[in-house]
C-alpha cells in the first residue's frame, strides 16, 4: 500500500499530505458527476492519508461545498479531523453559471467565509484564498480581511492563487503567506522564470494544480472525445482542433517513458511535479476511487536524473500548444503574471 508522505506549505503553513485532492470536477466544469461516487472518493482519499481538500465556494454555486461537509460528516471521526480544507473565494456567478468577475473587498470576504463556515459544517477554514485578484481592490486590503479572519479564529492560513510575484511580495509584506496556488504541469511551467523563485524567497509553497492538465497528459484523453457543451475543454484552446492532436502526440512520447517504467501516463507526469521540490503539493483532481488510485500510484514512482532527462527531451517546457484559457478567462489573470 502507498505510503503518503507529507509536506509543508511554505515556513508558515500547515502539514498536508504530499498529494491533495482537487474536489471542484464533482460539481462543476467537467461534465456529469456520480455523488455517490464522489464521497466515496473523498472517503478513499482520507482513507488513504490524503489530508488536504481544495474546493472553492464558486464550484457549482456552493454544491462543492456542501459535497465536501457530507463526506466530512459521514467520514469516520479520525479521518475527519484529518482533513485540512482550502477554499477559494471571490468569483461571482450568476443564476446561469456565468461568470460576473471577482471581489476581493474585506466586507466581502468576511461574508464569503460565513456562507464557507456553514456550507462545509467547520467552525474553521485550513486556508483560505482569493480565486484571482480583484483588480479594483488592492491586494493589501484583501489579505488583510483575511488576516483578521486568521485573529478571530475563522482562518488558520492565508493563501493566494494565481498571482504574479509582484503581488506575492505585497501580499507577504501585508501578512504570512502559506501557500500559492497555481497551475503547474510538466506542459504548463510559466511559473519557473519568476513567480516559483519568489515563492522559494519568501517562503511561500505551492499547491499546483492542473497537474495533468485537466486530462491532457493523463495517458486516457483520446482525440476523438466528444465533450459535453458545459465541459471546461470543450472552450480550451489546448484541445481544440490541431492543437489537440499536436498536445497529444507529446502524449504519445510520454508514454513511451512510462511503458519503459512499468507506469501509467498520468503517474509520470504527477511524478514529475511531485520530483519539482519539497515546496510543492499537486493537487489531483480525481472524481471517482480508480482514478484517485493510479494518482497514488505517483508517490511510488522515483524519476532518476536519466528519467527527468528523457521526460524532458520528450515534452520540451514551450511544447505545449494553446493557452490554457480561452481569451477572457486568461485576461481575468493578475496583471503581474
């Protein structure tokens, strides 16, 4: 059996498992969800050692939320007070699922973490973060909200996503950051020139998420899926036409490495990000238990220097084909970035 090991976020964060499990996929963006299958999942996950749970209060209006407090409360009682939730707060919604932008003002997010605290059933949130930065709203003042959520007990750590290392320095200048959190995949590395090192500086970790690229470089992605019209993908210029099937011959390359190690597609590439640095915790996105399983996998696979070579021969870092966001989504992202 998979021993997880744990890991740190950044100097100022809590303990978690070296892998966390991304919940947003059993309620929103990915097409039909099985909730039966998905407490059962979050179930296996804190079965198995998984100790952090990442949601956000926008995942289908709240439906993520209140799926995470029912696994929570039907969990066994040492399982449950295991678990350690990440909430992203700030993107508005609208009765149609439309996104309305982002706010980050105190008096706002004093009210988000109220709706949290109840949906979730917990009397605290692990970490609590703005979804992407509210360009009205200095970042100064947001992260100080939440630092005060942080002395009133509601919060235990502040953590950020998405922003660029400008704001990381504002931000820690205003109050201790664990932990960013950000996409980051062996096909997604933008972080590697600037924002990674001013992390490492500050002492902030990161939580990547994305780690398979919402399923591109999973080893299971094929190019002839037919994606619903409420599927994330299916607007993603990463997999759309010409695009997809140049992404996925990187795939095929990958694959190659992993039939030579005896592994799956999807485990060497969360090996991958897994072999980046004690600072880092992927964030695996699995909805149902066979899928978490392979993903645990990764935590028995070791990447030598000859390994990482030839993964790195077979996905060169600027690969990748496509944004990864449509054009509105990717000017939603800090200014800084």
């Amino acid at each position: 059996m998979t021993t997880i090991q744990t890991r740190t976020l950044g100097t100022t964060g809590p303990q978690v498992s070296a892998l966390g499990l991304g919940c947003m996929g059993m309620s929103a963006l990915y097409g039909e969800a099985d909730r039966a299958e998905s407490i059962a999942t979050i179930h296996a996950a804190l079965e198995a050692g998984v100790t952090l749970l990442d949601t956000g209060d926008f995942y289908g209006m709240g439906h993520n939320e209140l799926l995470i407090g029912e696994a929570l409360r039907t969990a066994p009682p040492a399982r449950r007070e295991q678990a350690l939730v990440s909430v992203k707060f700030g993107a508005l919604r609208g009765p149609d699922g439309s996104w309305l932008g982002y706010d980050g003002r105190p008096e706002a997010v004093k009210t988000f973490a109220a709706y949290s605290l109840q949906r979730l059933g917990v009397d605290h949130l692990d970490v609590y973060r703005l979804a992407r930065l509210d360009p009205a709203v200095p970042v100064e003042e947001t992260v100080g909200a939440v630092a005060e959520l942080v002395e009133q007990g509601y919060v235990r750590h502040i953590g950020l996503s998405e922003v660029g290392a400008g704001t990381l320095r504002r931000a820690a200048a205003t109050a201790p950051i664990a932990d960013l959190q950000i996409e980051y995949a062996l096909i997604t590395r933008g972080i590697e020139k600037e924002i990674l090192p001013t992390a490492r500086e500050l002492g902030i970790g990161i939580t990547a998420y994305g780690v398979l690229s919402r399923g591109l470089i999973s080893g299971h992605f094929t190019a002839d899926r037919q994606l619903a019209a409420d599927d994330f993908r299916a607007h993603s210029p990463r997999f759309q036409g010409d695009n997809l099937h140049r992404n996925l011959r990187l795939v095929d390359e990958l694959r190659k490495i992993a039939e030579h190690k005896g592994v799956s597609v999807a485990q060497i590439a969360i090996a991958w990000v897994l072999s980046r640095g004690e600072d880092i915790v992927p964030l695996i996105g699995a909805r149902r238990r066979d899928r978490l399983a392979e993903a645990l996998g990764a935590l028995d696979v070791t990447l030598d220097a000859a390994d990482l070579a030839a993964v790195e021969e077979a996905v060169p870092a600027d690969a990748v084909v496509g944004d990864r966001y449509a054009a509105a989504q990717m000017a939603d992202l800090d200014s800084e970035r």
